[in-house]
C-alpha cells in the first residue's frame, strides 16, 4: 500500500464544508499558530477507521504522509505510529521513537501533538532517562516544547510526578497559550491523582504563573478553594 493510494482515500472522504470548520478552528490564518495548514475535512473518527486498513505501511510511506501539507495526512500517519508503536517489539519501538523525533517539524499542530506524544515519546521513556525531554522543552519549537510536556501523561498514570512538576516549572514563563493550556491540563491531572503535591507546587506559583495556565490547573477544585486561587 503506497502513500499515493492513502491520500486518495483521504481525499475522497473530504467534506468541504468541514474542511472550512477546521481551517478555522485549527488557526490557520497568517500570523496563526496553525498557518498555512491545510484541510480536506476529514473528521478525527474517519481518520481512525482507516488506522487498521494502512497500519502495516513501512516507514518511506509514513514519511511521505507526515512531509504533506494536508493536514489529515499527517495525522492519519500519526495515528498508524502509534498503533505500530502500541503492537510492536521493543526494538520496533525503539526505532518508532526515533523515527517520531526526527519528524518533530511535522507533528505542527496541538492536535497532532496530543494524540501522538503521550503514546509513543511518553510510552518510550516510562522505563528509561526522562533527559530527552529536557532537550525539547529547550526547544525554540512550541511543538516540541508541547511534546515534551505531553508525553508525561503516562508517567502521571503511574503515579510518578516528578517530571511533570519538573517541566512545568520550565514553562512557567512560556510566552504561548497553547503551553499554558497543556502544563494547566497536565497538573490537573496531577492534582486528580494526588491534590497535595498539585497544591504543594501551586501555592508559591500560583501569583506568577500564566493565568490560564493556573485555570486549568485548578478546574476540579471545590469552587470556593478555586476562586481563593483566581482571587489570590
């Protein structure tokens, strides 16, 4: 199965008027975290459906579909990494993990970042040196930066905090909302498994941290608790 059969799938599901909703929510307007990417109007559901047709194309096919502009491309290949990723050996793992890395310019959306860097840069490291991701959160990209952080979802599952709290503080004074939203999102989930280490981190943060950054962070709190934080 080529790519050039991929994509003609991925075309012929396209909506039109679906494919107007995502240029628009995605933000791909000039001067947009999203611009210049371009949408066919295939919806996240459809995409998943094909994940078991394609998921046995090797890495020259994954490569052509994460180098298109289409938007639907790259997150279909995505999509089959980390079905690949999730049944594979370790050593099949191990070079998913590095093909991933090495497409990082491609995984350019919040998107793609999410339903990606958790499965498989996360699922990589559980049981290995976290040091990678101190090198992306380093990183000039956002999405890099976006990655690093995401992938400590299966760490947070585990019980194991320390990286999570270790990145966030990093990105405590990132200029851009899209990392404000996903720290908030993962010391939320933090604080659903263990609300006195997500407090422990907060109370000397909370005044200079980014304020939507602390929103999400203190979302499941009892509302008079979240509101001392707001108001604080």
């Amino acid at each position: 199965m080529n790519s050039r059969t991929i994509q003609s799938r991925i075309r012929k599901l396209g909506n039109p008027k679906d494919a107007g909703i995502l240029q628009w929510f995605f933000k791909t307007d000039p001067g947009d975290y999203g611009e210049g990417d371009i949408f066919v109007g295939v919806r996240v559901p459809v995409l998943r459906t094909l994940v078991k047709e394609f998921e046995a194309v090797d890495e020259a096919t994954l490569h052509v579909l994460l180098e298109s502009g289409i938007h639907e491309d790259r997150a279909l290949a995505l999509f089959i990494l980390v079905r690949q990723f999730e049944k594979g050996s370790e050593a099949d793992r191990a070079r998913i993990y590095r093909f991933y890395l090495d497409h990082t310019r491609r995984i350019n959306n919040w998107d793609l970042v999410d339903l990606s860097a958790p499965q498989v840069v996360g699922g990589y490291l559980t049981n290995r040196s976290r040091r990678p991701l101190y090198r992306l959160v380093g990183s000039k990209s956002l999405w890099e930066r976006r990655i690093a952080i995401l992938a400590t979802f299966p760490f947070i599952r585990q019980g194991d905090f320390i990286d999570t709290l270790a990145l966030a503080d990093r990105l405590m004074s990132d200029r851009e909302d899209l990392i404000h939203k996903a720290v908030g999102w993962m010391l939320r989930e933090v604080g659903k498994r263990d609300g006195a280490v997500l407090e422990t981190f907060l109370k000397p943060r909370s005044k200079k941290m980014p304020r939507t950054m602390l929103r999400y962070a203190i979302e499941k709190f009892p509302e008079p608790k979240r509101q001392a934080y707001l108001k604080a």
